[in-house]
C-alpha cells in the first residue's frame, strides 16, 4: 500500500490545485458583463438565425465519410513504415485495401451523397 501514496499525494495536489486556481480566480478576477459580452459570436460574424436550426442530414452524412475516410488512411501509414518489411504481401494486401476504399468511393459518388442541392 505504501507504493501508492505518492500518487495519492500528487492526485490529491492536483485537485487542490485546480480548485483553489477557480477559486482565485473567481475571487479576484474581473467582473464587468455587459449586452455585449454576454451575446452569443460566432466567427467574428453577428448571429442571423436561431441556434435551434436544423441542420441538412447531407452536413452530416459528410462528416461521417469524413472521419471513416480519414481513419482509413490513418491505417496506411504504418504500413508505408513498414513496407519494405512486408514485401510483395505488404504490397498486394494495402492494393486491396485500397481497392475497398475506391469501390466505397465510387458507391457513395454514384448515391450522390456528396452532391449539395
């Protein structure tokens, strides 16, 4: 048990950093809220509609073929560091890996899903 004291001891410091930094910083810290600090920026652009907006499902299904997309070539990069290990087999299995990734391309190309109306 006496191994785990020291983390215990750095754990509780940190938590008893961190709250008396938000104390102090509470206390001290200035407090002028006006009309406009307290309104709602957004890029630097004055908002013109309600944040209850509904949004496209085209918006969405872009950002999940985004991130499946983007995850997909995360993959490849361990494989270009290894590829001189892997050889021949390396090799033909990233072609089918890609060729997987050029069908699903071409599939969500012909369903139109990233056409903008």
């Amino acid at each position: 048990m006496e191994q785990y004291v020291p983390i215990a001891i750095m754990l509780g410091l940190g938590v008893l950093s961190g709250l008396v930094f938000t104390s102090v910083n509470r206390l001290i810290g200035p407090k002028h809220p006006s009309e406009e600090k307290l309104s709602t920026y957004e890029s630097g652009m004055e908002p013109v509609r309600s944040a209850r907006e509904r949004f496209s499902v085209k918006f969405y299904l872009v950002a999940m073929l985004f991130i499946v997309f983007d995850i997909e070539t995360v993959f490849m990069y361990p494989w270009a560091v290894r590829f001189r290990a892997l050889g021949m087999f390396g090799f033909v299995e990233m072609l089918v890996f890609i060729g997987i990734l050029l069908v699903g391309f071409v599939y969500i190309l012909k369903k139109g899903a990233l056409r903008w109306h």
